[in-house]
C-alpha cells in the first residue's frame, strides 16, 4: 500500500478493510472472531476493538513472526483454545482484505460446509486471468484434491481457471493435527495454509467448494485495488438507499459511507458527500455540493452548498448555500441560516 497505515485499516466507504470482513460475519452465529495481528498490531487491535460490533464478540491473537497463512492459522486457534466448543464446530479463516465479501457469502460457505459434512469447504472464484492466484487441482470426480500455489505450479497447473480466495470453513476437531503435518518445502518458505487441503484430501476426508463471484471476493493489495473496492461498495450502497426512498439526481456523483443513515423521501443532488456517523431524516433536501461528516440533520430540512463536521441541524431548517457549521455547531428546528452563514458552537 506504500503507507505507514497498517493495511488493514485503510478506509473503503468510511469503513476500515478489516471491519468490512468481520461485518460479512452478520448473518451467522458467532461464538467469537478471533483477529489475529501482526505489522501494527497495536493500532490495528485499538482501531477494530473500538469499531466492531459486541455481535462479534472479538479477541486477539498475535503473529510475532509472518511465516505464512498456515502458521497465522495456528496462532488464530490459540485464541478459541479454553472455549466451550464442539469439537466439530465449523472454524472460519477469512483475510483482511477481502472488504466486498457479502454475508450472504460467508452463511452459505458455513450451510455448505455443515449440510456436506465436510472437513473443509474452500470458497473459491474463476478467473479469466488467474495469475497470482493458487489453483484448485480436483480429480476426475471434480472432488477437491489440493491447492498449488501459482509459484509452485506445473504449466498444465497454471491453466487451472478456479482459484482459491483464502477463505475456508474447517471443522474444528480436524484443522490443528492437519496444520501440525504441513512444512515449508515451497518457493516462499512458508506455512502454507493452502496444504491443509492436501492433507486432509490424501487421508480420506472430503474437502468441498463453494464458488463465489470474483468481484465479491477480490482482495485489495494496492491503491489502485483499493479504489476498484470504493467504486464497487459505493455502487452497492447508492443502490441500497435508492430502494429503501432516496432519490439520487445523479448516483454517480452520490458519496455516502457505510456508516451513514438516511430517512425516507430524501433528495440528495450532485456532488453530495455523507461521512462518519452522519443522519440524515425523512424528507430533507441536501445538496448540491455539500460535504457532512458526523452530522444529523433533522426531517424535512433543507442543506444546500455546505460544508458541517460533528454539527446538528434541526427539523424544519433551511442551512446554506454557502455555510460552514463547525463541530458543536446547532442549528434550531425551523431556522434559515441564509447565504455564507458561519456557524459555532
């Protein structure tokens, strides 16, 4: 990412990457999200322990050295040992950089998983262009057998169009003697969580997949990626609000975060931008060119040409064009601010 911001925590959407994934976790039964880190674990751990929500029941587990996914597995398994869990309860991996993941997705993956009875479900996409990806090698009954990774693939491997995501259900009781048999005969001289499949394929269990869009599952490496991911979940989001009563004179030119709320029989004109914890209530105007973060706006207000961090419009108030409403800033219910107003708290 070419940052000092641990990657985990770069924002699509107001949102950090990492708490994109553990809310694609919403529609199944938690009984904890184990975060594990690494590079920046303090602020990672300090921003996802303020963030995520109590649903998530989350802990943390720390890599002290990155030897690969399989050994991050293990450290991630530390963190659930003394639990009161069944032994053949379905443990979930999922990176931290896969923020268009949809919790219709990762429930399917685990109904998927348990209705087969499978020792690991691997969720997996195909590509027109693999590269970079590992590939999964089924055999002639289109079980799957083993994940090579591209690195270590034959040329016959690399024409394999169905790769892996890095995203897996495992059953609990299984996974850790099977990451205790993997090694670091490989190209990067890592565990390779990618093995477990091997192992477990070649002493009789059965290893399922779940093919996914490779949209939604698309991890993000750079920021080149990163604003691919933007431009997506905002689509996603600007259809969400427009089925639920807002109406949009141009979705294009509509920016609203994930955390943003917003009433029925709202109108929002170009070059609008909802951050943080903005609320927006029913029938309000708001635009052109008009930037809140943070900011509540009471019903059927209207906010034209203005600029509000942390500042609280009521019901009934016509704001702008042209005004600044700083952080503590009130603007009463039913009050017009005119032209170039400049509001403080």
């Amino acid at each position: 990412m070419r940052s000092e911001r641990p990657k985990p925590l770069h924002l699509i959407c107001g949102r950090s990457m990492v708490m994109h994934v553990i809310h694609s976790l919403a529609e199944i039964d938690l009984a904890a999200t184990v975060v594990v880190v690494g590079h920046g674990a303090d602020r990672v751990t300090r921003k996802v322990r303020d963030d995520a929500p109590a649903w998530a029941h989350v802990r943390f587990t720390t890599q002290h050295e990155q030897r690969g996914t399989g050994d991050a597995t293990m450290v991630g398994l530390s963190g659930l040992a003394g639990d009161d869990l069944d032994d053949t309860s379905t443990v979930l991996l999922l990176p931290g950089d896969t923020p268009l993941l949809h919790g219709e997705t990762v429930a399917a993956l685990v109904t998927e998983h348990e209705k087969a009875g499978n020792a690991a479900t691997v969720l997996t996409s195909v590509l027109d262009d693999a590269t970079g990806y590992g590939r999964i090698v089924r055999d002639k009954y289109k079980r799957v057998q083993r994940i090579i990774e591209h690195r270590d693939a034959r040329a016959d491997e690399l024409g394999i169009r169905e790769v892996n995501t890095g995203i897996y259900a495992f059953r609990r009781d299984l996974l850790a003697p099977a990451l205790r048999q993997i090694g670091t005969n490989n190209s990067q001289g890592e565990y390779y969580l990618t093995d477990v499949v091997a192992v477990l394929a070649s002493t009789g269990h059965h290893v399922g997949a779940l093919v996914a869009s490779a949209t939604e599952t698309a991890g993000v490496n750079d920021r080149l990626q990163l604003a691919a991911a933007e431009r997506e979940l905002r689509a996603r989001i600007n259809r969400r609000w427009l089925l639920d009563g807002v109406t949009m004179l141009d979705p294009s030119q509509a920016f609203i975060d994930a955390t943003v709320t917003i009433g029925r029989d709202v109108t929002l004109f170009p070059g609008v931008i909802l951050q943080g914890d903005t609320v927006i209530g029913d029938r309000c105007e708001i635009g052109p060119d008009t930037r809140l973060v943070d900011t509540t706006v009471g019903s059927g207000s209207t906010v034209s040409v203005t600029t509000a961090t942390g500042a609280s419009v009521g019901s009934d108030a016509t704001v702008g064009p042209y005004a600044h409403l700083a952080a503590g800033t009130r603007v009463a219910d039913g009050r017009t601010t005119g032209p170039f107003y400049t509001g403080t708290p």
